[in-house]
C-alpha cells in the first residue's frame, strides 16, 4: 500500500511539473525586449576636408554604396542605428538609453583603418566609449577593403582598447549581436 502511495505522489508530481512547463503564457517569448535595429546609417566627414562627407545606408544588411577611403585621411564617423515604424525609419535612442547593455567593435579587413573613439563619444558608466561616434584613420586599403561593424547587447565584459589604446577596435566577451553589418570600403 505504501508502495502504490509513492508511485502514485510521484505521478503527480511529475505531471504537475510537465504541466507547468507546458504553460507558454508563464514564458516570455523575448527576453531581450527592444524594436528591431531596421537600419544602420554610417556618416563620415573628412577631418580635412568638411565639404567631403559620406553617408551610407544599410537596410537589412546591404548597403546602397561603399565608402571612397584615401589613405593619409581621417574620418570622422557616425553611426546612427534606426527603427522603423509605419513606412518610415527614425533614429533610436534605445542604445543611449540603455548604453550600460551596449558596445560596439569594428573590424577592418583588407585595410589597414586606425579607430579611435571619439571624446565626445558616449561613455558607459564603466568608462569605455560606446563607439557611435570615432576617428578612422587610413594607413591603407585594397581594392577589396571592408569593415565589420557590431552592436553587442548585454556584454558581459567590454575593452574599448583592444587591440591598443592608439587603436580602439574594441572587444567583448558574451552578449549578441543586435547589428552585423559588413561595408566595402575602399
């Protein structure tokens, strides 16, 4: 008898926990709640020259040009990530506001671009740059020179001196990517 009593509170048990785990209503579906980065607007403005700006638009990950980088030139760049509502895009201020669950690292490949983020920069309250707004320097570029630019959310660790502090390419460990976009520049 006490045999069939713990089979029996064991059943029940089980079938209490598989039916909680059952319950979609108790799960949120996205933990991390935001509106969806649509599109990425990349500015830069050629410290030498302010007549020669470019701007780039990346929807959905392609972009409508590449950048025309000259070597011995900096840049001054400017991202601005953007939401769509209705039939439009607007700027966002999610990453500003939430700029402590934020980072963003830049990968050059085929050039050699020197970054270094800007002073006026935002600064997350742990003292590394955010890296919306930075200072490329062009040492060279191939024909076939590109660069990687990543929002992360939620790093668990941010270095905004990797590889070194004269070039802030910027590090993270964890978190994902909310924007991997790859532009040709050369």
């Amino acid at each position: 008898m006490k045999k069939l009593f713990n089979i029996t509170l064991l059943l029940l048990a089980a079938a209490f926990i598989l039916s909680c785990r059952n319950g979609d209503d108790d799960i949120p579906e996205d933990i991390h709640e935001h509106d969806e980065i649509g599109k990425v607007v990349l500015t830069l403005t050629n410290k030498a020259d302010a007549t020669d700006v470019q701007t780039l638009n990346v929807i959905g990950g392609v972009a409508d040009g590449h950048l025309h980088l000259h070597q011995g030139d900096t840049y001054v760049a400017v991202l601005d990530f953007q939401i769509k509502h209705d039939d439009h895009y607007h700027s966002s201020d999610e990453i500003e506001e939430e700029k402590d669950h934020h980072f963003i690292t830049f990968n050059p490949a085929d050039a050699d671009i020197k970054v270094i983020r800007a002073t006026d920069d935002i600064v997350r309250t742990d003292g590394q740059r955010l890296g919306m707004k930075t200072e490329w320097t062009i040492t060279s570029v191939a024909s076939t020179g590109k660069m990687n630019i990543k929002l992360i959310h939620a790093p668990t660790s941010v270095n905004q001196n990797y590889p070194s502090a004269s070039n802030q390419l910027g590090q993270t460990v964890g978190g994902e990517s909310d924007v991997d976009i790859t532009v040709d520049a050369h």
